[in-house]
C-alpha cells in the first residue's frame, strides 16, 4: 500500500553495512557481553556513510501508516509510569504495552520479553524481572543504534521466538495456523527528540539483496539479524519533534521493515542526548 505523505524529502545521512566482497567468504559478527574477548575479535563488521535523498515527514500524515500495511506506525499514547524509578516502571510497562498490542492486533497472545532503556551513554546494569511465572523481563541499557538494520532475520526471529515459548507452545504457534510478529514500541523519555530521531524504511523498497545476515553472538545464543546495504530506491519516514508521547509501533519480525537513526541536520548543537525507552513483544494472530 502506497505510504501518503507530505511529498517533501531532505537529504540525511544513514550508516549502512559496507557492500563488500568480505561478506562472500566471511559471515559478518558482532560478539557481545563475552569477555576475555580481544578487541580487534569482537566484530567484523563494516560500515560506510550514504546520504540519501528520500526522507519524508509523516508530521500531520501520521495516519496515512499502520503496521499491518506498512509494518510501523506513531500513535499518540501518553503513559504516566515512565517517571517511576526504572526497577518500578518495569513490570507494569510492559503490561501497559501487552494491553496496547492486544488492542492493535485483537489477540491474547502476547508476551513482552525484553525492555531497553537507550541514551547517548550506557546507565544501570541489566537486570531483569518476573512478568509471568515462566517468563522473565530483561532490561538493558544500551547507547543509541546509529546504523540501519532490522532486528531478526527471516530464521533469526523464529530463533528468538523460541527461547520463550515451551516446546508445546512452540510446536501450537508453528502448526501453520498462527502468525507470529516481534514488534518493537519504542517511546522518547526526554519532551522532544530533536537529534538522533528514529526513522523507518518502506518496507516494499527493500530488496532480498539488500539485506545482509550478522551473527549477534551471546553467552546464551546466538541471533540472525539483518544489517542494511545502501538501495537509491529505499525510501525513509519520520516524524519531526516527536514527543514521549507519542509512540512507534513497529514489526521487526514478519514484514521485515528495517529501521535507523539519522543525525538531523537541523537540530540545535546543545539539543538534549536522545532517551527512550523500547519493548519487545512475541504477538500471535490466528491467520484467516
């Protein structure tokens, strides 16, 4: 479906996986929380810098996206449990986001597994709490992700998917009677965003061929991602200003819509570090 928008475009700047021949003889990897690791082995990864020229505005237009067309969408969802110290606003967050995710995709089958908390800097070590008797909620500060890339790879997200499901619910949601979605929200916690603003791809503007697999390797598994390669064809959406009110909604498992961050050319040069708070949640659907 055609993504309806202002027609106006600006140029930015993404960082995107380099296209290199490496990536024919040597899978691309990042190591991570492994330590012991020397330095120069904890990733191959390589990155170069493309301006692109197709960055629209959905400011105003915000309704013409949903994540069942185009796999991300904003919504205006105020919360007040994000000025809660972070141990606090854990566990009924994301039962917040379970409740706005059922509502969305008219299912019960939700579970939230994971909650980020992002900034220019890492804060508190990761620590993790009890959503359901046999799941746990990690959370994990992270420094903000400056490269284009979709959080699972077509095996990748079944991988993750996998690890919280028991081997009876895995074999009921892979019975071919289920459809299965990651879907990230991802929330400002500073009033505006004014640099470093998140932004989609259209997802029916990436091709296979743009797509490159990397190993995330962990003491506990090892995820398939999809890192990004440079398309002129790729065209990216954001919205300006965007408050911690308003939300992305977006499907990084099942349509694939890849995602970045761009620094904005117009933002002001003591413009307050980006703060955000992400979930990540396994929804099933029955299919029709």
């Amino acid at each position: 479906m055609p993504i309806i928008h202002s027609g106006s475009s600006q140029p930015v700047t993404f960082k995107y996986i380099a296209n290199i021949p490496l990536w024919q003889s040597e899978k691309p990897y990042v190591i991570d929380q492994i330590p012991d690791i020397p330095e120069g082995s904890l990733s191959n990864l390589i990155y170069e810098d493309h301006e692109s020229h197709s960055l629209h505005n959905l400011r105003g237009y915000e309704e013409g996206v949903n994540t069942f067309d185009n796999s991300f969408q904003f919504i205006k969802h105020p919360t007040k449990l994000t000025a809660l110290a972070e141990e606090e606003m854990m566990v009924p967050y994301a039962e917040e986001i379970n409740d706005l995710l059922k509502t969305i995709f008219k299912t019960d089958h939700v579970i939230t597994y994971d909650l980020r908390s992002k900034a220019g800097k890492k804060g508190i070590a990761q620590t993790e709490q009890e959503v359901h008797p046999s799941r746990k909620l990690f959370k994990e500060p992270q420094g903000c992700i400056s490269y284009c890339l979709n959080y699972h790879s077509r095996d990748g997200g079944w991988d993750r998917v996998a690890r919280h499901l028991t081997d009876e619910e895995l074999a009921k949601f892979k019975s071919g009677k289920w459809r299965a979605r990651i879907v990230n929200v991802w929330r400002p916690l500073i009033p505006i965003v004014e640099d470093n603003p998140i932004a989609f791809l259209d997802p029916a503007t990436v091709h296979d061929e743009d797509l490159v697999e990397v190993d995330r390797v962990s003491p506990i598994s090892c995820g398939r991602m999809y890192n990004i390669k440079f398309n002129p064809a790729q065209k990216w959406y954001w919205i300006n200003n965007q408050s911690s009110e308003e939300i992305a909604v977006f499907v990084c498992f099942d349509s694939h819509p890849p995602d970045g961050r761009f620094n904005y050319p117009g933002a002001r040069s003591d413009a307050p570090i980006r703060q955000s708070v992400e979930t990540r949640t396994i929804v099933f659907t029955l299919l029709p």
